[in-house]
C-alpha cells in the first residue's frame, strides 16, 4: 500500500458533504439547515484543510434520500465544488470522504459536533480509527 494515497470512507447510508473553499460559518448554516429539514439528528463538521470541511449527519438514511439531500444543498448553496463532488459521488454509486493523510495535509480533524452521534457518525468514526491504525502500523512496519 502506498502511504502517499488517499484513503477514505464510503458508503452510501451516510449523509456526508465536501466543502472546499468554503468558510466555516457557510459550511455550519448549511448544516444546520439540512439538519432541520432532513430531520438528519445530528452531525460533525471535520476541517480536512483551510477552508476546506467535511459535513457527516448521523441519520441512516437510503442512497436515493443521501443523493437527494446532497443534490438539494448542492444547488441551493451556488457552490461549485460541492455541485462537482455530488456528481462524482452519483458516478461511483457511494459517497467518500478523505480520513488519512494526504500529502502535506494531516488528517482531518473535528471541529464542530451537533446533536445525536450514535448511529452513521459513530460508524464514521470507528472506521476512520481502523484506517489510522492501519496507517500507523504500516508506517511503523516501513
């Protein structure tokens, strides 16, 4: 495995956003406003790099719902980066976010926790662990 790669999590159960070049308060209003009219319980907003956040809510919901959320903020919010990233998410029939290392970036890290975690965040969280630890442990056996 090469430790240079991008490793991240996938599903299609979890709602999860990527925001680049978006400032934090931008990112927490959509949040917020998904989260009420999605009834989506709760999030965490994960900052992967400046200016660039994560969005994962914790309501397990289906594919088609997580695209129709997605594809709702992605048009609402005018921001390109999110429109393309949704439609590459439609490509690949599964929603990812970065959990390693990328380059010179570290991993990202939270920075804002909203209401329930115990169902899709904590699913995110236990296996954005794993692939820490893999990561760890490959770099240590290197």
């Amino acid at each position: 495995m090469n430790l240079k790669s991008i490793i991240g999590y996938t599903d299609t159960e979890t709602v999860k956003l990527d925001f680049d070049d978006t400032p934090f308060k931008h990112v927490k209003y959509w949040a917020l406003k998904m989260l009420k009219k999605f009834k989506l319980e709760g999030f965490i907003i994960l900052k992967s790099s400046e200016n660039n956040y994560h969005v994962v809510f914790d309501r397990k919901v289906s594919w088609s719902e997580n695209m129709k959320v997605v594809a709702w903020v992605s048009l609402l919010s005018h921001n390109p980066m999110l429109q393309k990233w949704f439609v590459m998410q439609c490509i690949k029939e599964g929603s990812t976010l970065r959990v390693s290392p990328k380059k010179d970036k570290p991993p990202p890290r939270i920075v804002c926790r909203h209401g329930m975690h115990d169902k899709e965040i904590k699913n995110f969280l236990v296996n954005r662990k794993l692939v820490k630890n893999v990561i760890k442990k490959l770099r240590t056996e290197s």
